[in-house]
C-alpha cells in the first residue's frame, strides 16, 4: 500500500493507492525516488511509499530501463563508492490522465551528479561527471540500456521549464548541462 499525501494544499487532488487502474491503462506506480535509496531508518524509507513520490509508468519501462538505469546508480555507490545527487520526474505534453485522474508523464528523466564521497554541489565544477536521459514512457522498451536514452540537461530543461543544478555558477552550468556524457 501507497499512502495518500495529506501535505498537498487545499485544492490540490491527493491521490489514492487504487486511483491506479493498470487493467485499463497498463501504468502502474512507478517510484521517482526508490526505495532502496533511503534506507538510514523506516521513517526514511517509509518517505518513499507516498504516492506524491510515484508517477504513473508503463511496465516495460517501470521493470526494464528505468530499473536498469537505478540499478547503475546504486552500483555506482555499492562498488564505485560514489555519491550521486538524483533529479527525476516526469515530461507532460499529451494530457492523458490515468483513470482519468492522474496526469501520466509522456516521458521520464532522471539527472545523476556524480561525485566523489563527501563532496557536495558547492564541488561541481566543468569535468564533473553528468548522466541524464529522457525515457519514453511506452511499452516495447523493456529491454533497453539506459545509455540509449542519453540527452544533455539543456535538452531536459527545454522540455521541462525547469532550470536544473541552479545553485552550480552559471558558467559551469553552461559547460556541464550542454555537453553529452563522454563515458
Ligand atoms: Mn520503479
Ligand atoms: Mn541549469
């Protein structure tokens, strides 16, 4: 069970666990932040299972690529002892809502910052490692890598509106979010 946000504001649609029809939509609950990823005490990990953290994804991208994906972040951290710092959300264009509730994002990105253990943002600079994708959020992609879906954070923040990694100096944004990962 998925717990109902009851932060939201007054007149903001707080979602329920079985506003998510799959039998009719075929997207189920998809986590932006995993579960895996916040594991310090049960709070913690409890603050995955909320549905204002989840977003409507088909199976094959939900299981396949995306996972694939999270799963190179954690051994990023587990075997390459790196700190990532994660943006992801959802792209919306078409309108289409699940169960006619829930807006379902057309695509998903994520943007992993890599850095080097006890390094924080105030430690970018213009070599430091980025990895952003946009994934289409579709059927048939279940077997993908992930480095297929390989996009520059300029290109994400064009289909967003969001201006990512706002508090890294301009000029070292302007270097690190226009240039395609290298590795
Ligand atoms: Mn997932
Ligand atoms: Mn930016």
């Amino acid at each position: 069970m998925i717990f109902t946000d009851t932060t939201l504001p007054t007149g903001f649609y707080r979602v329920h666990h079985d506003d998510y029809n799959f039998s009719v939509d075929g997207y189920e609950r998809g986590h932006i932040v995993r579960s895996e990823e916040r594991t310090i005490d049960a709070a913690d990990n409890r603050s995955t299972f909320i549905l204002s953290n989840i977003m409507p994804q088909q199976t094959d991208l939900n299981q396949g690529v995306w996972a694939d994906m999270e799963d190179w972040c954690e051994s990023m951290c587990k075997d390459s002892t790196k700190e990532l710092f994660i943006v992801a959300g959802g792209i919306f264009k078409s309108g289409f809502r699940v169960s006619g509730i829930i807006a379902a994002p057309d695509s998903c990105y994520k943007i992993v910052v890599i850095l080097e253990p006890g390094q924080k943002l105030a430690n970018v600079d213009k070599n430091t490692r980025i990895e952003a994708v946009i994934m289409p959020n579709i059927k048939g992609i279940r077997k993908d890598k992930w480095e297929k879906y390989k996009r520059t954070i300029d290109e994400i923040e064009a289909a967003t509106g969001y201006d990512f990694l706002n508090y890294v100096r301009k000029d070292i944004q302007n270097v690190i979010e226009s240039k395609p990962s290298i590795f």
